[in-house]
C-alpha cells in the first residue's frame, strides 16, 4: 500500500471515529437535558402543593418573655449552608428560630444593637408545629418593647414570592423538555 492510500485511510478512520464520539456525547447531552427539566418540574410541584396558602392569625399562638440568650447564626452543615439566627426566652423549653421567609425582613444587627437580656419579647408560632417541637421553631412574627421586627404580613408576603420564584423553574424546566425532545441524536 502507499503512503498516500495510507494517509486516506487513516483521514477516513479518524473522521468516522470524531462522528462516532459526537453522537455519544449528543445521547449523554440530551439525558443531561430531560435531567435537568424534569428536576426542575418536580421542584415545582414540591413547592407548589407543599404552599398551603396564607397563614392566619387564628393558627398562631402567641408567646411573651423576658430573652433568656444573645442572638446567635447558627447553619444547617452540608456543603450548602443556610444560616438562620436562634434565640431563647425563658421558662420556654425550645430555642426559636429566624430564617427562611422571615429571614429576609429580619434586621438583625438591629436586634443585637437594640435588644438585651432585660427586654420583653413576643414571638407567634404555629399552633400544631409548637406542640410537636423538640428544640426549635420557626416563628411568625417578632416584636419587642423596643421595635417590631416583622410580622404575619412580612411572612406572608415573602412565602409569596417564593411561589413566583417557582414559576420560573417551572417554565426553564418545560423549556429544557422541550429542547431535549428537539435535540437530534
């Protein structure tokens, strides 16, 4: 054989193996693509029928005292750390916690400017998820003698625009279906 038809050979063989390894990585990128879209449905979903709507006054019990600790940050841990703050009052036997929806209308180095071991402190929980807490719940609403913080509107206000926040991955996440079904192999 000469050196020539070796040379075409060879040229032949490498641009069959270049087709052969774009198809293999077109099949991975459409899985990756119905990956993607599908998880973003079903983290719609989730926040959609895990939303039961506006909280009212009649589900909140009510909780006054004098604070029992400073403000401290705590983290969930994982690689993804979400901090929220903590906090006790006395003669309660749980800590009460800031984060999520309240964490966002919550000025916390106004609190510790402002608040100390002596001041009054009404917090609004949950009704059910108090009775069933062991060491922490989220509230509602706080208010001191000082300042009020936040409240049920605050809270509400704020589930709210999470839920238009799910919108939006659900759209990205039907766009990605329908880009993976036009995806060619």
């Amino acid at each position: 054989m000469s050196k020539r038809k070796k040379i075409a050979s060879n040229r032949k063989k490498k641009k069959t193996e270049k087709r052969q390894k774009v198809k293999k990585t077109k099949k991975t990128d459409r899985l990756f693509v119905f990956g993607v879209g599908t998880l973003m449905v079903l983290f719609f979903l989730f926040l959609k029928f895990s939303y039961k709507g506006n909280i009212t006054e009649s589900e909140l019990i009510t909780i006054k005292g004098k604070l029992n600790s400073d403000l401290i940050q705590k983290s969930t841990g994982g690689t993804k750390k979400t901090y929220y703050w903590v906090f006790s009052i006395k003669n309660q036997p749980i800590e009460f916690s800031i984060g999520g929806s309240t964490k966002w209308s919550f000025d916390s180095s106004l609190f510790k400017r402002l608040e100390s071991k002596k001041s009054d402190v009404t917090v609004k929980v949950d009704k059910k998820t108090y009775e069933k807490a062991d060491n922490k719940i989220g509230i509602k609403y706080l208010a001191t003698n000082n300042k009020k913080y936040f409240d049920l509107n605050d809270y509400n206000k704020n589930k709210e625009t999470d839920m238009r926040f799910s919108y939006f991955l659900l759209i990205l996440g039907i766009s990605a279906l329908i880009y993976g079904f036009k995806m060619k192999i």
